[in-house]
C-alpha cells in the first residue's frame, strides 16, 4: 500500500513535469524513480513503459548513467517474469558501463543484485566472490544502506556455506553498521536471519530471543508488516519445534492473514506448509492435505522451488498408495530438474563473467595499443596543425590588411559623398536664396503694378505665381544647426504644424546626443520631417501623426504614422516631394519605405546608416 502510493504520487509528478516542459534532468531522475518503484509495486507493463523512457532519454542525451539504468531497468522486469538468467545478464551489462564512468556506488548496488541472483540459484561461491568485490567498491564512500545488505547477504552465503562462524561475524558486522543507520528494515532482517541461523543449528530457545527482539521493535506490525509476519511465523515454527504449540496455530493463521492481505504470494507457500506440518503433528490430515496443496499452489505461481520440492515431500507423505508415487516422481523430476538449471545457471553465470574479464583484458591491451597509435597520430597530427596555423595566421593578417583596406575605401568614399551633399546643399541654398529675394522681389514690384493699373485678374495670377516661388524656395532651402540645434528645430517644426484637430506626438528624440551626428545625416531627418508632415495634412487628412526617432547599432531610424486616409501603393505614383526626398536619402545610401493601404493610414519608415553602408530602397 505504501509503496503504491508513492509510485501515485511520483507519476503525478511525472505527468505534470512533462505537462510545464520542465528541466531534463528533473524528469530524468523522476522516471528513474518511477521505474523503481513500478518494480516494487510490481507493475510490469508500467516497468516497461519507464523502461522505454529512459532508453529514448539516453538515445536524445547520449548520457551513459542513462544507458546503465536502462540495463538496470531491463534486469528488474526480468526478475518480475523469473527468468533470472537474463536478469544476470543485464545486471552485468548495467555493472561494466557503471565501471566505465567510475559510479562505483551503481557498481556496488548491481553487484549485490548479481550476488542475489546467484544465491537463489544456489551458486553460493560465485554469491561471495560478487559481494566481496561490491565490498571493494562500496567500502571507499561508506554508503552504510548498502554496505549494511552486502554483509547480511554475506552471512546468509556463509551460512549455505557451512561457515556458521563467519556467517555469525557478518551478521554482528551488519548489526554494527545498523547502529549508525537506524535502519529499522536493516535490522529486522538481520535479527531473522541470525535467528533461523541458531533455529538450523537446532538452538530454538536462542533463536527465539532474535526473534523476538525483532518483534519488540515500536509499530512493527503497522509499519513492516511483512517482516512482521517473518519474525512471527519463524517464532512459532521454532516454538513448535521445542513442542510449546499452544499459541503456534493462532500464531501462523496471523501470519496467513497478513500475508494473504499484502499479496505476499512467494512466501505465503511457506505458511501453508508450515500449517501443514502443525496439522499433520495432530494427525489432521484433511487439513494438512489443504495446507500442503496451497503451498504447492504458491510455490509453482511464484516459481519458489525450494517450498516447491517441500510441497511435494509433504504431499507424498500425507497421501498413500498411487497418489503418493505420483508426487514423489513429480518431486524426483522436479529435484532432477532444478539440479540441471542450477548447474546450467553456474554454468552461464560463469561465461558471462569469464566473457567479462577476458573482454576487459582485451579491451586493456586495445587501450595500450590505441594509445600508442594516438600519440603518434597525435604527433603528426601536432606537425600539420603548426602548418595550418602558420597559413592561417598568413591567411589572417592578409585578410585583416584586405579588410583595413576597404573599410579605410569606405569611409574615404563616405566622407566624398558627405562633400558632395554640401555642395549640393549650398546650391539649393543659393538657388532657393535668388528665388526668395530676387525672383520672388520682381514679382512683388510687378504684382502692385498690375493692381495699380487695374489688371486685378493678371495680378491675382501673378501671385499665385509668386506664392508658386515662394513654397519653391522653401522647399529647396537649407536649415542650419549651428545656431539652433536639431532637437530644438525638430520641436520648433512639429510646433508650427501643431493645431487641436491636427495633432504631433513626437519620440526618441530626446535619446540620444545629436551632436555626434553628421549634419548631412540630421539636415535630411529634419526635411524628411517636413515633408512627411506636410503631406499628412495636405493630402491624408490625417488628424494625428507618431514621429519615431532611434539609433540602432550603426542606422539611425525615422519612422512616421499617420491616421490618414491611405492610398494604394501599387497605383499611386510618388509626388515631386518624395522624389525630392528620396533622391536626398540615396545620396546618403539610405533607404525609405512607404507602406499604406486605403483607409488605413501611411507608415514612413526612413534608414539612415551613420557610416555610409549601402541600402537598397523600397517603396511598398
């Protein structure tokens, strides 16, 4: 129940974190949790889903934790299916990939899993060579957990063994390190074992003060009812022993119950036979007969061979006549059976160590070999590497002089361009200075003396023509920076033009220091302003402008909305105005884009780059 709940709420976790997309390693270590705990749950399908999970993790991160894991995960859905050959198999691979990458506590815990694996397969010795060697690698970092198990798996192989005195050792060792660990589990386990130690040694009443001790141990029952169960049925089988069978009966049905409600289905077998062994000493057989077929029933479901075999005996011993020879050839077969697996498994267990060790062997004297193959490739490799580089830094410095070169071009180039604009600009100004006060001063005198004379229809053209002029004069005029400076004669400009049904807002401006820019670049950002704005309220019928001022990196930008009514780019021609305006912006390699749509609005968007680098111009 306990451990369903923590698998519940981890693969909650689980489907929330990959919900939110949160960090890799988050999820990584959650799955991981997850599959172990589907293995205690005993959740093969979910096992494997996990399975999968961390293989597809390994295959996105290349991460060899990953991929050890993934054999770790392939071991335990083996030991769910029983099939404890292939279980081996795969905690071996998990073990060498977790020696590559030096996880020497990952090397421990699958060293005592291969040591269990053996043990059960009663390859006792090869049981005691993996612990000693999970030993050489857990006892460096003091992992007490698991330093703790691997001594008690040591007692119970010794004891197998016939090494009573070591197995004592061991278990003392453990119940050592139990005292730093406060492990409750731990130390039940370890109380059992060294109580049926003393009960196979025929010393029951010593065997009964273990177990109890375990027993006493606070909320034992609610918390480790399981283990709760071992200590009590091991407890009533050695008072049953020393003939005290008054409490035995009620004793073993706890157990039975306890067991039934935790589906501990391996050793509910041995219950069942010890039930038949109490019935049978009472001469109960029909109930004996029960007991032994429910054992029978267990074992064969778990594969628990041992109670399996014992099942069997018993049967045969409560039966008579045919029946009797039936399960007495079934256990001979059986016994037969399991004797050829065993040695099969030692057998296997063996190769694959041997395969191994002499893998490791070979893969040692590849390794000496390929370092020496890499040194001298190395070397070689160092020769041609000092080659390329000279060429390189030969290839460098050239480019870098080609590079200085044509930048050194670019800016003479700009700077020509620059001139070339003011002396343009000087003409406009004079030319616009002659129409002003020369042109423009003729008509005047003409204008009043065509009044004088009453040609009033002739005077009236003549100042339309002279007005005609006058906006010519404006147009081709220059603005001056020097006296006034180009934030203050944006601002003077966006004021003119300001009225309560025609409204400017106006940003940026004030971002950045003006003075560093060229007065070419600011002479066309003013005109380019003007225009902009004239245009908007002669013709868009705009009633609000957005004027946007930003320098960006090596551009200066000037970005202009309006409200207006639009028009169609695609049939609208530009006026002498925007021609005029971008003839000024290609001259300084700029680049102005207009879009609109009819009933829309206009966006002008005018680039300016501060060191002359070339733009194409658009109008869209």
């Amino acid at each position: 129940m306990k451990n369903s709940l923590i698998f519940l709420l981890l693969f909650t976790s689980f489907l929330f974190a990959q919900e939110k997309d949160t960090n890799i390693a988050l999820a990584k270590k959650e799955i991981i949790e997850l599959g172990r705990q589907a293995y205690f749950s005993k959740k093969l399908p979910l096992l494997r889903k996990f399975t999968r999970q961390v293989d597809s993790f390994y295959k996105e991160t290349g991460d060899s934790i990953l991929l050890a894991k993934y054999f770790h995960f392939k071991a335990l859905q083996n030991k769910l299916t029983y099939t404890n050959d292939s279980a081996f198999y795969y905690y071996h691979l998990s073990k060498d990939i977790s020696k590559k990458i030096n996880d020497s506590l990952a090397v421990g815990r699958r060293l005592l899993s291969l040591a269990i694996i053996q043990r059960e397969a009663k390859d006792y010795r090869g049981s005691e060579i993996s612990l000693i060697e999970a030993l050489q690698y857990l006892e460096p970092i003091q992992p007490t957990v698991y330093l703790e198990r691997v001594y008690n798996n040591l007692g119970l192989v010794s004891e197998e063994l016939n090494q009573k005195t070591d197995a004592i050792n061991y278990y003392n060792k453990t119940l050592n390190i139990n005292k730093k660990t406060k492990d409750k589990l731990g130390y039940l386990f370890t109380t059992n074992n060294i109580g049926l130690l003393y009960q196979k040694l025929n010393q029951h009443k010593k065997a009964i003060t273990y177990f109890k001790k375990g027993l006493s141990q606070d909320s034992i029952e609610k918390n480790f009812p399981i283990q709760y169960a071992l200590l009590l049925e091991n407890l009533a089988a050695s008072n049953f022993l020393l003939n005290q069978k008054e409490n035995v009966l009620q004793q073993y049905n706890k157990v039975l119950n306890i067991r039934e409600k935790e589906k501990d289905f391996t050793e509910l077998s041995t219950t069942h036979i010890n039930l038949a062994d109490f019935y049978k000493s009472f001469n109960q057989t029909d109930k004996a007969l029960f007991h032994a077929n429910e054992a029978l029933k267990y074992a064969k479901q778990t594969q628990n061979n041992k109670r399996w075999l014992e099942s069997l005996v018993k049967l045969s011993e409560l039966t008579t006549s045919h029946k009797s020879k039936q399960y007495l050839q079934e256990y001979i077969t059986l016994n037969d059976s399991l004797f050829q697996n065993e040695r099969r498994l030692k057998n296997q267990f063996a190769k694959i160590r041997y395969e191994t060790d002499k893998k490791e062997k070979e893969n040692v004297v590849l390794k000496t070999e390929n370092q020496q193959k890499q040194a001298e490739i190395l070397y070689h490799k160092q020769q041609k590497t000092i080659g390329w580089l000279a060429a390189a830094i030969g290839l460098l410095l050239f480019g870098f002089s080609v590079m200085f070169y044509f930048q050194r071009r670019r800016k003479l180039l700009y700077q020509a361009q620059l001139q070339q604009v003011q002396v343009r600009e000087h003409e406009r100004k004079q030319i616009a200075k002659s129409l002003h006060d020369e042109v423009a001063g003729d008509l005047r005198l003409l204008h009043r003396k065509l009044e004088k004379s009453n040609l009033l229809e002739e005077a009236q053209k003549l100042d339309a023509v002279k007005e005609n002029v006058r906006n010519l004069s404006h147009q081709l005029s220059s603005v001056s920076f020097n006296k006034v400076s180009f934030k203050n004669q944006i601002i003077n400009l966006v004021s003119d033009y300001f009225e309560p049904d025609f409204k400017i807002k106006l940003n940026g401006l004030q971002n950045y220091n003006w003075t560093t820019v060229d007065n070419s670049i600011k002479r066309l950002l003013y005109l380019s302003t003007r225009e902009s704005i004239q245009n908007c309220k002669k013709y868009a019928k705009a009633s609000k402008i957005i004027i946007n001022f930003s320098v960006h990196k090596k551009y200066v930008h000037l970005d202009i909305i309006d409200d207006g009514i639009g028009f169609d780019t695609n049939i609208s021609k530009k006026g002498i105005g925007l021609q005029n305006l971008q003839e000024r912006i290609e001259e300084l390699n700029g680049t102005l884009t207009i879009n609109s749509e009819v009933g829309k609005g206009t966006q002008t968007d005018i680039q300016i780059p501060l060191n002359g680098w070339t733009n194409k111009n658009t109008f869209s």
